[in-house]
C-alpha cells in the first residue's frame, strides 16, 4: 500500500527554468509533508516542509504547494541551478506509540536534473 | 552541530554471514529511526525508538533483524543471517520533531 507516491522517476530541466516535482498521498490522517533531498552517497537532507493547515510554503528559491482535495503537493524550484540535481523525496510523518514524531513514509522518489 | 554518524559506509558480505551497523544521533535527539533504502524506492522503516524503548518495529524482519539502543543514545542494527534481498542503503535519523536528520547511510552489499 503506497500512501505516498511519486509518479515521475525522472525530470530534466534547463539551468534558470522552473523545476515542479509532484508527489500524491491517499492517507487524509496525514497532517504535515517534507520534501528531502539526496544527494549520491549521502543521507536525505530536509528541505521544506508544510502544514495541512496551509496551502502553501515558501523558502528561498523553493515553494511547497498542498492541494488538500487532491492530496497532492508540489515542490518548485525557481530558478533551477545544476547544483539542483538530486533525488527529491516528498514524505509525511504518521504519529505512534503516544508519540507525537513517529515514522516517515516516502515516496519513491524523483531524479531531478539541471542542465547548464 | 555534528551531525548524525554511522559506520561502517560500505560493507560487503556473503549470504548467511552476519553484519552489524552503528549509529549515534544528533545529541539530545530522542528519537531516533533506522530505515532501509532498496534501490529506485524510498527508505521504509524498520524500527523506531523513543530513548531506549522501541515505539515502532512492525516492518522489522524479526527473525534475521535486531535492534537495539542502550542508555538512550547510540544504536546498533544487526542482521543475521543476511538473504541476498537484504542488500540496500541502511539510513539512521534522528529527530526532535517532525523533521528527521540523516546519517549518510550504510550500503549493504550481500553476494
């Protein structure tokens, strides 16, 4: 049962344009979504993240969208810079055992590369 | 701030041989998380500790995995003995909210 999916394995984009990675969830308990970012021979490093209670995240050049009804969210990267290029997981965290941190349940990921 | 350490790297085994990976989260993180990686998917959870109690193991192969994390700090996972499906990236986190810090992993090679 994938509740969060990644449906593109791979995006190509050009260095100064935009890079929009989407990711789908089916779980409606999911309050709060993470977007990570790994590079090869490296753990994932957190990005952005985004709260059910919004609509949309900005840091920098990355903005978090969430479209609730649709259970989707993208992230977009605005300009994209070759130093972009890397696997981006989106994930949300479920709460267990009483805690209110429990385990992150990722997609499968998507490979993102900039072109200079 | 250090971050989340793991050794080893790389490791390299035959089937049925044993293999055990450390860990030492980001200080005062009580929680800490280790996750497997196969390639082409995301990490998926193995097993999950709240200090040095085990809040989450259900995808935990019980049989061939063990975890364990004494006096609430550090952590080992062991596999034994090691299938040829058990090759993949092993992730340690560690967390004090919803955002989780990575180590850089463990690839697990088993021939």
């Amino acid at each position: 049962d994938q509740q969060v999916k990644q449906n593109s394995p791979s995006l190509s984009v050009q260095e100064g344009r935009i890079s929009i990675l989407n990711c789908d969830y089916t779980n409606s308990m999911f309050d709060y979504f993470l977007w990570y970012k790994k590079y090869p021979a490296e753990g994932p490093t957190f990005l952005i993240s985004i709260s059910s209670i919004k609509d949309k995240n900005e840091d920098g050049r990355f903005t978090v969208f969430l479209n609730k009804s649709a259970k989707h969210l993208s992230l977009h990267i605005v300009p994209s810079q070759p130093g972009d290029s890397a696997v981006y997981f989106c994930a949300a965290p479920s709460n267990a055992g009483g805690t209110s941190y429990g385990k992150l349940t990722f997609g499968q990921g998507t490979i993102l590369t900039v072109h200079p | 701030e250090a971050g989340v350490a793991q050794s080893p790297r790389y490791k390299i085994i035959e089937k049925r041989q044993s293999v055990a990976f450390w860990c030492n989260p980001i200080s005062g993180h009580a929680t800490l998380y280790w996750y497997q990686q196969i390639l082409g998917q995301g990490p998926k959870l193995l097993i999950q500790f709240q200090n040095n109690g085990v809040v989450d193991d259900s995808q935990l192969p019980k049989d061939r995995f063990s975890a364990e994390r004494l006096k609430g700090v550090d952590s080992t996972l062991k596999i034994q003995p090691a299938k040829l499906e058990d090759s993949a990236v092993y992730l340690c986190a560690s967390s004090l909210d919803r955002s989780q810090f990575f180590g850089p992993g463990t690839r697990l090679t088993v021939l």
